[in-house]
C-alpha cells in the first residue's frame, strides 16, 4: 500500500482557527471577579561575562498577586519566582522561592 501524503488543508482548520480567536477573545475581555485575585509575571533573560566561568546565561521569572492599595507590611498577597543561570564553564545557579504572606488571613508562608 502506497502511503498518501497531502499538502491540502483540512477544511475544518479554518474554522477550528476562527473558534480559538474567538474564545481568545472573548476571555482577554473578561474582568476579573470579585474576590479573585489577578496575577502577573515577569521574564527578565540576561547574559554576561566573568573571567572565573566564562560565558553566563541566566534569567529571572516572577508570577504575583499584588495587595492592590491594602495597608500591610506585605509587598505582595503571594509570589513565585524562579531564578537559573548556566556558564559556558560548567557552573550553574537555580532558586526558587515562593512567599504567600497575605494570601489567606492570619497566615504566613515562605519557602527558599
């Protein structure tokens, strides 16, 4: 038996395609509910050079809930972030940490 083999699009992708866009957007325009809580991230890559190792690429990344104007000794409701680096040497760097110090009333979480 022959294999067959098609350069033809499927009929259905352009509606599949169109559905996707429309649940996109129909979801990028929903407002948060009351009581849920928005989250944001960051991505900062970087690279540079040590005489020790060589070569670094590294790159930061933080996904948090902010307390909006709440007054609080907390900068955040609770946060994630990764940090990891790599030399062209060998060396390498990875921590994690993740903080929920206003996430639920009366209660206090951090990990290193």
């Amino acid at each position: 038996m022959a294999p067959t083999c098609s350069t033809a699009r499927s009929p259905v992708e352009p509606r599949l395609r169109s559905l996707w866009c429309a649940g996109a957007l129909a979801l990028a325009g929903v407002a948060p509910v009351s009581g849920q809580r928005v989250w944001t991230n960051t991505l900062y890559p970087f690279a540079y050079y040590t005489s020790v190792d060589g070569f670094w690429l590294a790159g930061h990344f933080a996904e948090y809930s902010s307390l909006g104007f709440a007054a609080g000794p907390e900068a955040n409701a609770a946060s994630v972030s990764v940090d990891g680096a790599a030399s062209t040497r060998g060396s390498y760097l990875l921590v994690v940490d993740a903080e929920a110090p206003a996430l639920v009333d009366g209660w206090r979480a951090g990990l290193t």
